[in-house]
C-alpha cells in the first residue's frame, strides 16, 4: 500500500484538491477557482510548491486540463478503449513526483471527440460497484459527456457544447436579457425539453422563444428555464433512452434538470457521487502506477 498522497481534480475553471490516504480515505478537501485558464505554464510548479505547503510534501496525481494544450503540460490522449491500466501506463511525470493523468480519445466513423479528467470519475464509478459494467454515464457541465463503457473500459464518448451554449446565450445575444432569471425544473423547463429532443430547427426554436415572450405566449421570466430545457432537450435526444439506464454523475441543480430531461425521454437515471467517484477512480490509478 502507498502511502499519503494528494490528488488534483484541475478544470477549466475550477480545480478541486484532495488529501488521499494510501488506504484510499479522504483525509481533506478543497475547492477553489484555479482553474488551467486562469494560469501560464510557468505558474505550475509554483502552484505544486503552494499545495504542499498546505498538505505536506507528499506525491501529487492531477488530472484534468493541467494535463491538455492550455495546462501545465499537453499530455497524449490514451485511445478508447482505455482501461485503468491504460491510463496508469501513460502517465506524464512531472517534476518531483508530480504525475499527471491523460485523458482518453475517439477517433472513428463518426468523428473525433477528447475528454480530460471526467475519465477519473467513470473509472471510479465502475470499481465501485454502484453501476454494472457497459452502464452509459453522462456528465453535465459546460461541456457535457456522454461515455459508454464496458467490462471497466471506456469504449466510446460524445461531447455535447450544452453549458457553454447557454453562457452565450446568456452574455451576449438578442436573448440574453430574458435569460438573467433562474433555471427551474417546473412546465417551462420540461416544455422546452420536449421541443428540444430531437429538433432540426434548434436555431429557430431559440429565436422563437424570444417571440413567445415579447408576444406573451409565455412569461418572460420563464425564457431562461425554456431556453436551458431546447439545449439539455437536444443533448439528451440526440440519443435513444428510452428503456436506458443512465448513471449521471453530477449534484445540485445540474442533477435535478438532467434527470428530468432523461426522464422525460423515457430514461431511467443513477445518481453517483462525483466527488466519491473521483477519489476512488484516482485511487485505482495511482495504485496501478
């Protein structure tokens, strides 16, 4: 058994750190706005020398978009299928026992897609027991995924613009002034999930969202709940669910409007722990190191 350790979760935005035991305990969490876009390269080592600082000097595993073109290092993508023992293979050392995670890539018939650090926590998921081998997760975020499994491999991916989309929606469109209220899981939401699955006129059922408040079909205060159904509607109906089961891992309201839009599309949804998924997928990574 390896001993203590400290396990790096870094984002785009966010960066979550956490003190691991060798036994696989969670000692101490932390959540701050660090995130890879926030930093230069040259930042990094000075950043690892700052943690320590907190935790201890103890080995460092990060996964994530440190790992990516804009983090710390541009680690190569292990190629689906990928296995905990794939990652564990192509991890990046970095520094003084700083070691970093790749992420996974497709490359077929369909297309190309990549995702870093989401791979973790679907690891983490299927070691666990909570799901069954070939179980399909989806993650919400500003870019969600949708990643198929099977026998504790990850097979396949899609990456969805879902969150992203909204924000700009939100920031700097004809839309965004309707879009300032809360999202809410209530009839607008669900109305817009409905007319979102499976649409081929997305970008005139955005722009009719705007008549429909101006002409008082539907109150303005709930275009922003109607507009983030369109785009989750569109995401979740871009494949069949129904009869599905679908492991969702994600919390708060991400959670709650995911689960009823799969719902709605006649899915079945699994709720994981992310940050429980995180530390034992990290966990099995390090250990196969």
């Amino acid at each position: 058994m390896r001993g203590d350790y400290i396990a790096i979760d870094w984002g785009t935005t966010n960066r979550r750190i956490y003190v691991i035991g060798g036994d696989g305990s969670l000692r101490h969490t932390r959540r701050d706005h660090c995130g890879a876009l926030r930093m230069a390269r040259s930042d990094y080592p000075a950043e690892i020398g700052a943690i320590r600082a907190d935790y201890g000097d103890l080995p460092v595993i990060a996964s994530g978009m440190v790992g990516s073109s804009r983090g710390w290092v541009d680690v190569p993508y292990c190629p689906a299928p990928a296995s905990i023992a794939d990652l564990a293979a192509a991890a990046h050392a970095c520094g003084d026992r700083v070691f970093i995670v790749p992420g996974i890539s497709v490359h077929d018939q369909r297309g190309c897609d990549v995702m870093r650090g989401e791979e973790v926590q679907v690891f983490g998921a299927l070691i666990s027991g909570a799901v069954s081998s070939g179980a399909l997760f989806c993650q919400p975020g500003t870019h969600s995924k949708w990643i198929a499994t099977d026998d504790i491999r990850i097979c396949a991916l899609s990456t969805a613009m879902t969150g992203e989309l909204f924000a700009l929606l939100k920031s700097g469109s004809v839309l965004a002034e309707m879009l300032q209220g809360a999202v809410t899981n209530g009839p607008a939401f669900a109305e817009g999930v409905a007319r979102g699955m499976g649409a081929t006129d997305l970008p005139s059922a955005l722009f009719q969202a705007r008549a429909a408040a101006l002409l008082g079909a539907r109150a303005a205060q709930d275009t922003a709940s109607y507009v983030s159904g369109l785009l989750i509607g569109s995401d979740v109906g871009a494949r069949d669910l129904a009869g599905r089961v679908v492991t969702l891992l994600a919390d708060g309201d991400l959670a709650i409007l995911y689960r009823a839009a799969i719902e709605i599309a006649g899915g079945t949804v699994e709720v994981i722990d992310s940050n429980a998924a995180f530390t034992a997928g990290i966990q099995a990574i390090y250990e196969a190191m």
